[in-house]
C-alpha cells in the first residue's frame, strides 16, 4: 500500500486539470504513477486514489452481500463518480466535471495526504473547514479518535 504525506496547493486550468504536485509524485512507486480512480470524498470534496490503493476497497466491496439494502445503498454512494483516470504527458489529471461540480471546484484547489489517499478540496471550502475547528475541538476529537474514547468532554 502506498502511504502519503503533504499539503499542496494547485489550479485548475479551464478544462479542469491539473498538475499532480511533485511532492505527491515522488511518493508515487514507478509501477503505480500513472493511474488513479477519482470518487466523492464523505464531505464535500474528492478522493484520488491510486490504483494499487483501490483495487483492495473494490476488491471489499465485491465481497459484501448484494442482499442486503445497505450494502447496496452503501455502494451507490461509495462508487457515485468513481471514474479511472491517467496522468497526461504534461503530468496532469482531469477532473471529470460532475465531480467537480460535486466538490464545488473553482479554480484553486488544495490536495492533502490522506493515508493511502490523496483528498482534494476547493481552497476556499477547505479553509473554511479549517477556520471552523478550535484547537480545543481538535484536542477532543484526538482524544476520542486516538484512545477510543467517547466520554471527552465538550
């Protein structure tokens, strides 16, 4: 599995690429540069997952139980956009424009390291987020998050 760290800003040209970070591509193995899938993030933003990180989840997602509702409803949302995408030789990705339009891209966008994922955010909304959450809000949800515990205060 290929890991990430970093935060890099970048624009949108008026076809709706742009050029993956260099910080990014470095982080990149060889035999996985080239290929990404793109889907709806949980909050209003996208996921750039390379291909060898995909293929696992999909692989998860084939094994659930078509059975039952939520598994279904589960996937339609999981899978809503997902789209493969390659580098061009300039070293841009495009993004396909629903998902734009899902993520409210205008031009400027900021991309972070998300584990095994790249998420990418309309520079606005993503400060936004930012501005929103406290170093106390932070502080709480590291405990929770970190140790498994529900009971932090508020």
């Amino acid at each position: 599995m290929i890991g990430f760290l970093g935060e890099y800003e970048a624009t949108l040209d008026s076809k709706g690429r742009f050029l993956l970070p260099a910080g990014f591509k470095k982080q990149l193995p060889d035999e996985s540069a080239n290929q990404f899938v793109f889907s709806r993030g949980f909050e209003k933003c996208l996921t750039l997952y390379p291909i060898k990180n995909w293929e696992p989840i999909f692989s998860e997602l084939s094994k659930l139980n078509d059975f039952d509702p939520k598994v279904r409803e589960f996937r339609r949302y999981f899978l809503n956009g997902a789209t493969v995408v390659e580098l061009d030789s300039a070293g841009r990705l495009l993004v396909p424009p629903n998902l734009k339009e899902h993520a409210s891209f205008e031009k400027d966008i900021v991309l972070l390291a998300a584990v095994n994922k790249i998420e990418i955010w309309d520079k606005n909304k993503y400060q936004q987020f930012f501005e929103s959450f406290s170093p106390e809000s932070f502080s709480q949800l590291a405990q929770q998050v970190m140790t498994g515990s529900n009971n932090a205060q508020s």
